[in-house]
C-alpha cells in the first residue's frame, strides 16, 4: 500500500524527467509523459480501494518520525480528491497532445513535462501531513502552472501571467509567515500535532491562525474579494492548460481550506465564512452574465461555484462538509470539460467571442452535445451530478437554518443557468457568422481532441450515476474530519 501512495508523486516526478530528457523526440516524450500520468492515475484509484477497505494509511518518507519529517497521509478525503484531479490531468494531456500538434503551429517541448511537474505538486498536497510540505506543493503548482500560462510568449499571456503569480507570490509570502508563527506558537507542523496543539491555545492566537490560513487558501481558491486575477489570467492560456487550471488550482486551494480548517477546529470562522461564500457566488454569477467571452463566462463561474464549497465548509456540520466534498469532486471534472469544449468552439469559429460565433449546432452537433452535458451539471439541473450536489450543500444550509446563503446560492443557481442559455444560444444556435476563420485542424489530430473531451464527459456522466455511493464515501470523510482522532492515531501511532 505504501508503494501505491507515494506512486502518484513518483511517477510523474520520473516522467517530468524523461519527458525532459527526451524532449526532442516528440513521439518518445509524449509517450513518456502518457505513461507516468497513466501510471500515476491507476494508482490513485487502488488507493481509494485500499483506503475504503481498510482505512487512512500513513507513510513515513525516510523513516523518519512525523514530528521531524515528511509524512503522507492518504485519508478517505484524499483517496476521493486524488483519482479524480489525475483522471482530469490524464484526459488533458491526451487533448494537449492533439492540440499541440493542430493549432499551436509548434510542438513545445516543455508543455508535457511541466505538466508532469504540475500533476508532482496536486499529488503532494493532497497527500501531505504537515503544513511545510503544503506549501512546497504550492510552489510547485505556482513554477509549473506560470510557465505553462506563458508558454506560447504572447504579450497578453505574459501581462496576465505576471498578474497570476504576483498575486499567488503575495499568497506564498503569507503562507511561509503562518508557517513560522504556527511553529513558534505550537512547535510543530504537523496536522495530526496541529489538531490537538492549535485548540489549546488561547481564542485570539487559535482564531489569528485560522484567519491568516483563510486569507492564504482563499487567495489560492479565489474567493471573495481575492479573485480579480483569475477572470484576467485564464482566458489567455492555451486551451488545454486553462482546462487543467480551472478543475484543479482553485479546487486545490478550497481542498487545503477543508483540511486544515476541520483538523484544527475552526469553527468561530464559519460565520465570516457564509457571508464571503454568498458574496463568491452571487458576483461570480453576476461577474459571468456580464460577459461576452465564452472563457470570460466559464473563467468567472469558476469563483461562483467556489463559493458553493466553502458554503459546505462554513457550516461546519457533518452534512455541510460532505457536501462540500461531493461539490468538489462534481466540479472537477465539469469544469475542465467546459474550458475543453471552448477550445474547440474556438477552434471552429476562430474566437471565442459571442458576437462573433454562431450556428455551431448546426455545424457541429456533437460540439452542442458536449457543451450541454456539462453546462447543465453546472447549473444544478436534474439528474446530473451538479443538482444532487447543490441540493446537498443548500439541504444542509437549511438544516442550519442558515437562510441568507442559502437565498444566495439559489440566485447563483439562476445566474449560472442564466448565463449557459446566454453561450447556448449565442454561439450554438445563433446566426452564423458572417465572416468566421475556423483553424484549420487535420482529421487525426481533430479525432484526438474530440475522444479525450468525449471520455471527460462520460466521466462528468459516471459521477452523477454514482452520486449516492460518492455521497455516502464524502459523508464518511466528513466524519473523519469532524472527529481527527482516527487521522490523528494512524499518523502518530
């Protein structure tokens, strides 16, 4: 078991390499990077089998004990997360394969390998112990993801870029204070130490903590107000790593709230936490209706429906935490999809732009199937797995009696409909354009891309048929995270 945990870091780690040292043989580096993301994804899945089965498992790196060293920790929360952020990364890169090779003009050589890097640094901070650690994650998702946001070196790529990291630099400087106050405040940063040391510290300390932990993974979630550089910085990366970019950075940021905010027993935060949650899904609804871009619509969606997850976290109740879960891993995977489908309506119509594209349900029908799968999910519409996510998230609200965030979470429900009929009829059955410069993309590589957004919907489509067992998994987890005494036990045993 030990082997399959550490695999999903190893084996993209090993491929980054490969991929780097073959990187001038295209056929050899992309098999190489397929391969380790392959490798690394199946992997993940027997975690989640071994996890279920028999419980959190601990691995010690170098022996050494949890107080001094790195310790990975697959818990039922990380075992659920992991299979399907790599599932995301796995079907990306069988579609950046295609691109590269159709639109970009140009084969680049870093993309695939700095992918790998990406996949090195999602893997170590879902599976990490200790709040160190995390932020070494942080910073290797920020190195790879800039690179990859600026590969193609255009001047609005590198304007958006800087935008990007400065705001995600100003995040990590934050996160490395925290990180020494917590050590001089507790003597460790350990989570599983963490979560018996930080509730004995006085109310002022213990709540400064969580508020300055709050600010560092809201920057990195974009919440409200800390959101302004997503909307500027997504649109202009290439296709396939603005897909990666929304089912996975932001998710990654909420993830690190969820775990260290329960282990730690935040509990005083969950009030600021319902009214930031309102205010991230309501003008994130509001921010996408204004638009007129299809990856300004779905950029600005992305912070709206981070607001239904914290929503989950706030409430800090078993039912509200699960259903944050269960929001997070329906949300991957829609929301890479989406940002698929937009590459290739812009592929079709040579833009983006709502004013500019129309008539592409009639065109190319199989492009209107895949947009509509997904944009349904999203906007909570039955049976796919979005409703049975919101109704679990809003349902436990109610149970609160938390009934102002719920009334904004149903306006945002709204918003969000609201804005997938605005690309819906817009772009698939408005008038065709009268002047549209569609790239041009050989069948093969067409083929390519339109099998790997396919297997991303069908996967969008396996999660809503296993909403309930999904469900009843990220209620367990929640309980896991509400009572750390069994995550707690594994790691110091």
């Amino acid at each position: 078991m030990s082997a399959l945990v550490v695999m999903p870091i190893f084996a993209p780690f090993v491929a980054a390499v490969g991929g780097l040292l073959w990187r001038g043989n295209t056929v050899v580096r992309d098999t190489i990077v397929i391969v380790g993301l392959a490798v690394a994804m199946v992997c993940s899945f027997m975690v989640l089998l071994g996890v279920n089965d028999g419980g959190t498992h601990v691995v010690l790196v170098g022996g050494w004990q949890p107080e001094l060293g790195i310790v990975l920790v697959a818990d039922l929360l990380a075992a659920l997360i992991l299979p399907v952020a790599l599932s995301i990364i796995f079907v990306v890169e069988i579609f950046a394969i295609g691109q590269r090779r159709a639109v970009w003009g140009a084969n680049p050589e870093l993309a695939g390998p700095l992918l790998c890097v990406l996949t090195v640094g999602v893997s170590l901070a879902l599976l990490t112990g200790d709040l160190f650690t995390l932020f070494v994650a942080f910073e290797l998702i920020l190195v790879s993801s800039y690179v990859l946001l600026t590969n193609q070196g255009r001047r609005s790529q590198i304007r958006a870029g800087m935008t990007y990291v400065a705001m995600n630099l100003f995040a990590s400087a934050l996160f490395l204070f925290g990180v020494g106050f917590v050590y001089a405040a507790t003597g460790t940063v350990n989570l599983a130490l963490l979560s018996e040391r930080i509730p004995e510290l006085t109310d002022g300390v213990r709540i400064g903590i969580g508020a300055w932990f709050f600010v560092v993974f809201g920057t990195k979630a974009a919440v409200f107000p800390l959101f302004s550089w997503l909307p500027d910085s997504y649109p202009t990366a290439p296709t396939t790593i603005t897909a990666v970019f929304a089912g996975l950075l932001t998710k990654i940021g909420i993830y690190a709230m969820i775990r260290f905010h329960t282990l730690t027993g935040m509990d005083d935060l969950g009030p600021i936490m319902l009214i930031i949650a309102g205010l991230t899904m309501v003008i994130g609804g509001l921010g996408a209706l204004a638009q007129s871009d299809v990856k300004r619509i779905l950029s600005f969606h992305i912070i709206s429906q981070i607001g239904y997850m914290l929503m989950g976290l706030g409430l800090f109740s078993v039912a509200g935490i699960a259903g944050a879960i269960l929001f997070l891993i329906h949300n991957m995977p829609v929301k890479t999809v989406l940002f698929l489908v937009g590459g290739l309506i812009e592929n079709d119509q040579g833009t983006s732009t709502l004013e500019r594209s129309g008539g592409v349900a009639t065109r190319r029908p199989v492009l209107a199937a895949l947009f509509a799968i997904p944009a349904l999910s999203l906007a909570g519409i039955p049976p796919f797995s979005g409703f049975v996510a919101k109704l679990a998230v809003i349902g436990a609200a109610i149970a609160e009696t938390s009934i102002l965030v719920v009334v904004a979470a149903l306006l945002a429900g709204a918003l969000t409909l609201l804005s997938m009929a605005k690309i819906w009829l817009g772009v698939f059955w408005g008038p065709p354009a009268e002047e549209i410069t569609p790239v041009t993309v050989d069948r093969r590589n067409q083929k390519t891309m339109l099998s790997a957004t396919g297997l991303a919907v069908c996967g969008t489509l396996v999660i809503s048929l296993l909403a309930g067992p999904l469900f009843d998994l990220s209620t367990r987890a929640s309980e896991e995270l509400k009572n750390p005494t069994v995550y707690v036990h594994q790691v110091l045993s």
